[in-house]
C-alpha cells in the first residue's frame, strides 16, 4: 500500500482558555495535535491519525469524538482504563500567553505501552509528526520504544519531522533532555526547531548556528522559526532567511505549531521549502488572531493560500 497519511504522535490535552471573571472555555489542544490539526485543514484529502492514549472517562470520550468529528482518526491507541486527559489553562497578558498545567496522570504517557499497537498506527504513512514534548511525558523504556517504532515508519518510507519544542520543566534534566532530543533527530528527517528553545537548551548563538548544528546532525532539512523574526532554512549548504508575516496577535498560542503544520503541508505538495516557509508564516499569522491553538479550518485554508502569493 502507497504511504498516503499523515501521523502526529503525542498528547491531547483539555484547553481551558477565554476565562471571562470566573467563566472558561474549554476545547482539545496539545502541540503536535495542533500541527496535524492545520495539516488536516491543508491536506484534508490525506488520511489524518493522532496517535496517543486516551483514558475512559467522560473527557478522553469527548476528545475522540472531537477528533473523529473533524475528520482525525486515533489508529490503533490505546484505551488506558482509569486514566484521563492532562489539563492546562491559558492566561494572557496583552497577546502573550503563560500556562498552568495538570497532566501528571495523563492518559498520554502510556502511548508507547503496547509496541504492537504504536506500530500499527504508524503504517502507510506519508508523514510522521513528533515533539520533544512527545519525548518528555514518556518514561525512558517508552521514549526508546517510541524512536524505534518512528525509526521503523522511516525506513518503511514515512518521512518523518520534528519539532524539539523544550520545556525544562517536563525534563529531569537539561542532560536527559539533550541525549533524548538527539536521539530523535538521528531519525528525522525535517527538523522544525524554535531558535529560543534551541538555545536555551543548546547554548546556540543564532539561528544559523542552530541550522548548522542539525545539519552536522545527519538532517538533511531544517527551519529554525523565531519568533516574529524570519525563520532560516537549510537544505544542503543552502541558508536562507524567509521574513515572518506581520499582523495584529492576540493570543500566540499554537503559532509555532501551526507554523509547523503549514509548512508540512506545502511540502506534501511539492513546494520548495523557502515557499512552504512562507507558507507557514501565513498560517502561523491566522493562529495568533484567533484565542485558543485551533483556528478553524477555513481561516487556515485562506491563509495557507494567501501564502503562496506572499
């Protein structure tokens, strides 16, 4: 069977977010769920597949009608009984989010428990999505096991894509989370890293120098996003910056993630990565003009198309 899907690996989370005096929204979100959420609005005639955990309850059942009701599938993941969702709320200041978190019992953290099943999920796929943060939540026998079960996807002929996405707190330590992150890397192939978490962790004096460090790495395609400044590609010896959009943000959460997922999108269909990178800055740009990760489809598509032209 041709590899056709396209899989992201990781953990759905409950997003509460809008708070209103004592009132919040609630919605579904996780980083690598936000990515495969834009790829399915931009290459929604592929098959898309979340791979995850989910628990029992009453919310880990919402989440998977949540999912399956915008077309996202769940594969072959595991239903932990007794488990449920990792929880975080959103609080802003200005455009500027900060995140308080309940995720130590998270359904998520056993998505590598059964090797069968991870494999299964990972099957004909065109692409497979993970994160640094996918890496984190895992314990160390489950982090390997997930690595082979991806390594295996790539050499079956997934592309596969990462994004290091740290966050010291999820990690024992800055040591654990290098050696893991790296590991990673050795079977990717389209890194996707935040120059801020790259140097935080890395010790990295720009974004060219991130690019060099991956590509000494053995990646053969990399896009270092930063923040509002341009992201920098590498393909080869080939270096170059592509200006991020400008527009008027009022809640940055997702911005990188669905950076990400823009920019997949346009190299599942054959543009350029210079062009893709634009194309992810567009999309980027629609995310943070709307409260929560999740824009909906058609804002994505609008803008994942303004992009080709920008």
């Amino acid at each position: 069977m041709a590899n056709m899907g396209m899989a992201a690996i990781g953990e759905c989370m409950l997003e509460l977010s809008g708070r209103e005096g004592q009132t919040w929204r609630m919605g579904f979100a996780g980083d690598t769920l936000n990515t495969l959420w834009a790829l399915k609005a931009l290459a929604g005639d592929r098959e898309a597949t979340y791979v995850s955990a989910f628990g029992d309850d009453p919310f880990s059942r919402d989440q998977v009608d949540f999912l399956e009701s915008n077309g996202i599938g769940i594969g072959s993941s595991p239903t932990i009984p007794g488990a449920r969702p990792g929880l975080y709320a959103i609080t802003l200041e200005g455009a500027e989010r900060s995140f308080t978190y309940w995720r130590s019992d998270s359904a998520a953290r056993q998505l590598a428990s059964d090797p069968v099943r991870l494999g299964e999920s990972l099957e004909n796929q065109a692409l497979v999505y993970f994160s640094g943060i996918t890496l984190a939540i895992l314990e160390a026998g489950a982090r390997a096991r997930l690595i082979e079960a991806v390594a295996e996807a790539r050499g079956a002929g997934s592309l596969v894509a990462f994004d290091a996405n740290y966050r010291a707190r999820l990690w024992a330590g800055a040591d654990e989370a290098r050696r893991s992150i790296e590991s990673a890397l050795a079977v990717t192939d389209i890194a996707l890293p935040s120059f801020s978490d790259e140097q935080s962790l890395f010790g990295d004096a720009s974004p060219e120098a991130t690019a060099e460090r991956l590509a000494a790495l053995g990646v053969s395609e990399i896009v270092v996003k930063d923040g509002e400044g341009p992201a920098f590609v590498r393909c080869g010896e080939v270096v170059q910056p592509v200006p991020a959009a400008r527009v008027g943000a009022v809640d940055t959460t997702g911005a990188g993630d669905a950076f990400n997922g823009g920019y997949l999108a346009a190299r599942l269909a054959g543009h350029l990565p210079a062009a893709a990178t634009r194309q992810g800055h567009a999309v980027a740009a629609a995310v943070v003009q709307v409260f929560g990760a999740l824009a909906p489809f058609a804002e994505l598509r609008k803008a994942f198309e303004a992009g080709v032209t920008a």
